[in-house]
C-alpha cells in the first residue's frame, strides 16, 4: 500500500483515514440516535485516535449530527477539519429534498455555523441532488456563485462539490477553487476513475462515499473470500483497496460504534499485494 498517510485538504494536511458522521443520526439518518453517550463516545475515540477530518451535514437529523459534534468535540482541537455539506433539506417524513436557492444555501450555511458553533466553516460541499448516489449533468455556476460569495464574506474557508461530474467541478472551477470532490465510489463503482486521476494531477482530494454500495451478493462474495483470506473484514480490504488506489484519496467511513472505529482504522495498516489488488479490481471489472 502506499506510505503516503496525508493528503492536502484546503489549507490543512489531514490524514486520509477520516471520519462521516452520518451514522450519528437516527435510523435512516433523520431524528436523535438511539443512544446518544454512545455517538459523543465515538467521536472522542475518533479524536483520540488521530483523525483530523469529520464529514457531516446538518440535513443529517437534521441538526442533530452536528449538534452531537459540538457537544462532544468542542471547543474543536488544533488542526481538526470538519467538513459540511448543503443543498438539501429533510421533509417530516424523513425524505431528503434539494434546497437549491440563494435563500436555501445561506440558511444552510447559518445553519451548520450555529450547530457546529464555529464562525467560519472549514469545507463546505455543494451537494448536487442529480440521480441521489449518482451525478448528473446540469448547470450549478449559479449555486457555487452563493457559496463563493459566503465564502468572500469569511463564513466559509475552503468549497468542494459533492455528487457532480467532471464537467461541473470545471465549472465550479471557474468561478472559486474546489479543494474536494466527494462522489460514490468503489471496488464496483468506478465510473469515476478518470476524475480521481484528473483530481490527483490536480491535487485535488477525492473523497469516496458508500465503500461497499452497490455490490451484488457475488461480489460481496468474492470480496468475502479476499478478506477471509487475509484475516480482515470485508470492510478492511474495501477501504484498504481505496487508499492504495490514489494517494488523493480520503476516507470517511462512518459508524457510531467504537469498536467498529477501531476495525476502520486498522485498514490503514492492511498491506495488500499487487496480486491481491488485481483480484480486487477483477471483481470490479467483471460487474454486471
């Protein structure tokens, strides 16, 4: 695997094995957690542990996620990077909706800075809605302006994008800099392979979501039988196969259990062969 443990993300140097705080929320991430001890443990274990990088949103509850982050995690320590996301809000019935206006993305923003209780925020990705777990073409210079023009306003440090393709991170590219891409992406998933490299040349990190989304029960299998063979979970090796993938990579798997934190962490120490990547990507490679 490669050495490189850090990559650049805005202004700061963080440690590509990271944290998503959606797990945090309530089932289908929408009201309180069911223990809420248990979520301000996980995030001070994630701390403790060395990660500097938490991915959230306050369309995650809403409002909850974020609240829990500042209860258990301020005042924030030196050096940790939390990342936000806004572009959609969550109906009564728990359904996430776009909130794509000028009017829409400025609440958002208000929004995370008084749950995080921050001042300015770190990253903030526009959230494409598109086909949900997939991008679509479409023209976003206009909501990028809004953030650009927060950002002017020192209410946001860095912007990225979230849900978009490689035509609309030049678009946003245009108008401010983009310093994350975070895209469903995976051993089976891999429609974005030419923008991690088009991002890497860049330096420009790349940010997967949903690192075993999507695979049928005969790649769960096979990527089962891998893991097996090397004494990790299938967890592991999936997350092990993304850093060795592109140094630009960063990983924000999510979970509100510590003991789950912990198997998440040690897939950065997982060595995987050249033999044993060419399998990984052989189950990519034969998807249906």
């Amino acid at each position: 695997m490669t050495n490189l443990t850090s990559f650049r993300l805005g202004d700061r140097t963080v440690n590509r094995m990271g944290y998503g705080a959606m797990q945090l929320a309530g089932p289908g991430v929408f009201g309180p957690p069911k223990d809420r001890d248990a979520a301000l443990a996980v995030l001070r274990a994630a701390i403790a542990s060395g990660i500097d990088h938490i991915d959230t949103s306050d369309f995650y509850g809403p409002h909850v996620t974020n609240q829990i982050i500042r209860e258990a995690l301020h005042p924030y320590p030196e050096g940790l990077t939390i990342v936000t996301k806004v572009g959609a809000v969550r109906g009564a019935d728990a359904s996430w909706l776009p909130a794509f206006s000028a009017a829409e993305l400025t609440q958002a923003v208000h929004d995370n800075l008084r749950n995080l209780g921050l001042e300015t925020l770190d990253v903030v990705n526009l959230r494409v809605m598109g086909q949900i777990h997939g991008p679509s073409e479409g023209p976003i210079a206009e909501q990028v302006a809004v953030l650009a023009d927060l950002q002017r306003q020192g209410l946001i440090r860095h912007l990225g994008l979230s849900n978009v393709t490689s035509t609309q991170v030049a678009e946003a590219q245009a108008i401010a800099p983009v310093v994350c891409v975070q895209n469903q992406y995976n051993l089976v998933h891999r429609e974005d392979d030419a923008l991690v490299d088009e991002l890497a040349a860049q330096g420009i990190a790349y940010v997967p979501f949903f690192p075993l989304g999507g695979f049928s029960p005969l790649q769960s299998s096979a990527l089962s039988d891998v893991a097996a063979r090397l004494g990790a979970t299938p967890m592991q090796v999936a997350l092990a196969w993304l850093l060795r993938r592109s140094p630009n990579i960063l990983l924000i798997p999510g979970t509100s259990s510590t003991g789950h934190l912990r198997e998440n962490l040690a897939a950065a120490d997982l060595v995987l062969s050249d033999d044993v990547v060419a399998e990984l990507d052989r189950i990519g490679t034969n998807a249906a």
